[in-house]
C-alpha cells in the first residue's frame, strides 16, 4: 500500500484505481436499484398516510414480498425520508453511506497507516478503492441498506473503549440495537468481557429507544412485537443464496422443506461456545479489536437471514487480518500466511460467487460454492489471529512494539 515513492507516481495511480474502479462499479452487473431503499421510503410513506406500516409489502426478485422488518424505532428514525422525494432520498442514503464508508476507513485503516509511516491520502484511496470493491458494500449502496452506518454505531463504542473514553460506552451498541435486532449480540460481548457499566448503558439505551417508540406509536409497536417479528415469511425465503447464514445451509440443503429447529438451534448454540470463548480470549490478551470484529463474524452466522449486504459485519476482522499480516514482530511466513489468507478472502468477498447457485445448489459443488461466505465467517471465527495487549488496539493510535528477535 506505500505505493510510488513520487507524488506524481501516486497520484497518477491514485487516479487511474479510481477510475478503473467507478467504471466497474458503473457497469456491474446484480445493481439492486434501490430496493431496500424502496421499502423503507414506501413503507414510512404508508404509515404516515393510513396509519401502519407493517403490511406495506414490495415483491422481491425471489418471488417473496419484503415489508418492513425493523423494529418500530428504526421507522422512527426514517421518518425523516418522507420530506425528500425519491431521488433525493437515494441521495441522501448515498451520501450518509459514503460518510459511514469514511468514517469506518479512518478508524479500521487510520491506525496501520500511522504505524506503518505511510502516505496518508494515498493510503486511504487505496483502501477506499478497495472497500469499495467488496460486495456486500456494492451491495450495502445499491439496495440504499443501513448497515454501514449500524457499523458506524457499534464501532463508535469499540473507539470509546479502546481510547479510554468507556464513560459514554454502550449508547452505539444500544440504539443499533434498537434499529435492528442482530447488534445486540455485541451487549452479550460486553457482558462477557466484564464491561459492566457499557452493558448497562447499551441496555438501556436500547429499552429507552424502544419504549420512546412504543409511546410514539404503541400501534405499530403492538404490531411489531406481537406479530411482525415472529413471522418469518415476511424476511424473506430461507433458502434463497443470498443468505448467507446457519440458517441458509440448512434451508439450501433440505429445500423445499423447511430446516429443522432444532438442528439450528444447535448449531447457534455451537457458534456462541466458539464466540465467547474466542473473545475471553480476546479480553484477556486486550484485544479490543479482534473481539469486537468476532462478535459481528458470530452475528452473521446465527442471525437466521444473513444477506449478502449483512457481511458488511466482516470489514472489521478483514482490517484485523492485515493489521495482523503487517505486524513487524511476527515471523515473515506468518505474515505471509496471513496476508495470503486475507487476499483469498478478500477476492472471494469481492467476486459474487455464491450466485453461481443461484438456481441450483445440490450436489457438492453446490454445497461448497453456495454456501462459500458462510464457510469464510467460520473459518474466521475459529482462526481470527489475536494479539496481545501491548499492540492489539487497532483503534489506538500507539506505535507496534519492537519486532521479538
């Protein structure tokens, strides 16, 4: 990533990646036109019209109708879309993603290229160049998604931790938790890790955020509670390869019977053995970082939809692979192991090969290849490299410690 050792030499290949990388991005092909966008924006126009927002329905191109699926909170907090119209509402979820993107960049990446003696804007178009290329962002903008800025929330707490600011820790878990369900995985990881008074504070957050809700709209909030969350028809089909999950693997292999409980069950209870103890161990060693990127690796894996866009979750154990890959203290097979490993992730994020099996997926092959980000989230579950306390903060701005000889 140091690139040309001129300036001319990087900002020529600053400008040629960028524009190589705007042409792929202008003609790739699954663009989802703003699907996600379009329920969010059609559904809170529905509730504000008639007074509910739970049966407003769009068919997908799976064949299901997709509502509205968030708590009442996250409805709450999009009312705001009603006053654009359409086109700018897409630019809007365009320009609050691109600042999401930023945000996450300088402090996933900021932090390497201070300790490496980088090139600052050449390092952050590269890695900008390169963020962008991974699918489930692609994926994250064009259905106009919100996971990049529920990224934003959880990792604003990991920053408050790890830089001594824990005082306020707690309030991003909570209120993503509060938009949607599945952050609230990263509560358990405060738990686990002892930190007390961040646990309460992202409970809280979360019970005050949902109750404001109620109070705002106890209909919608009755609807949610009682009935939309429980009806799983309405997130969409189990089976289809866009998801990416525990759940997925089943659906995929027993379709068109729907997979056994119990069998998920176990499987989640598997995952969750692996997850906290990984981030014990995590704790132990002060390794912020690889226990906050586990957390949303076990997210994805247990949430029984995981779509594609929903892998956003990964960035954070993908930055803690080459964080891990370029310490100077490690032996260079390591770090050439690691690196390796982290390419091969990163090319297989970036490719969309799941869809291969988009219309079949028995046999094998299909098996292996339609399930292939379900098989990279647990690989980095159980092998995401740790590193001690004295250089695991990857939000931290301290320098590595001198190589062990």
């Amino acid at each position: 990533m140091t690139g040309p050792t001129t300036p001319r030499g990087r900002l020529v290949l600053s400008l040629a990646l960028t524009v190589a990388v705007g042409l792929f991005l202008a003609f790739v092909p699954l663009h989802r036109d703003w699907f996600d966008l379009n329920v969010y924006y059609g559904a809170v126009g529905h509730w504000l019209r008639d007074g509910r927002i739970y049966d407003f329905t769009i068919p997908g191109a799976d064949g299901a109708d997709y509502g509205f699926t968030y708590p009442p909170f996250a409805a709450l907090c999009m009312l705001p879309m009603a006053l654009f119209d359409w086109p700018a509402a897409i630019t809007l979820s365009m320009v609050l993603n691109v600042a999401a993107s930023a945000t996450l960049l300088t402090w996933l990446i900021g932090p390497i290229v201070r300790r490496h003696g980088w090139n600052k804007w050449f390092a952050f178009v590269v890695a900008a160049c390169l963020f962008a290329l991974l699918e489930p962002v692609r994926d994250t903008f064009s259905f106009g998604q919100v996971n990049l800025l529920l990224l934003v929330l959880v990792f604003f707490d990991a920053w408050l931790l790890s830089t001594g600011r824990g005082r306020f820790a707690g309030c991003g878990i909570g209120l993503a938790a509060a938009i949607k369900l599945t952050p609230a995985i990263f509560i358990g990881y405060l738990l686990i890790t002892r930190r007390w008074r961040a646990a309460a504070t992202a409970t809280a957050t979360a019970a005050a955020a949902t109750l404001l809700a109620l109070a705002v709209a106890p209909g919608a909030s009755r609807v949610y509670w009682t009935e939309a969350l429980w009806d799983t028809d309405r997130i969409g089909v189990l089976s289809y390869v866009s998801n990416q999950s525990w759940e997925g693997v089943l659906a995929r292999l027993v379709d068109p019977v729907p997979p056994s409980g119990m069998v998920w069950g176990l499987g989640v209870l598997a995952v969750l053995a692996v997850w906290a103890h990984r981030v014990r161990c995590a704790a132990a060693a002060g390794d912020e970082r690889a226990g906050f990127a586990l957390t949303g690796v076990a997210a994805c894996l247990i949430s029984p939809i995981t779509w594609v866009h929903h892998l956003v979750w990964l960035i954070p154990a993908l930055a803690v692979l080459v964080d891990s890959g370029l310490r100077p203290d490690a032996t260079p097979a390591r770090r050439r192991l690691l690196l390796r490993v982290c390419a091969v992730v990163y090319v297989l994020l970036c490719s969309s090969v799941v869809w291969l099996w988009r219309f079949d997926s028995t046999g094998v092959d299909g098996f292996l290849g339609s399930n292939a980000y379900v098989w990279i989230c647990l690989g980095l579950l159980i092998a995401l490299p740790l590193r001690g306390a004295r250089s695991a903060n990857m939000l931290s701005q301290e320098p590595y410690p001198a190589r062990i000889p």
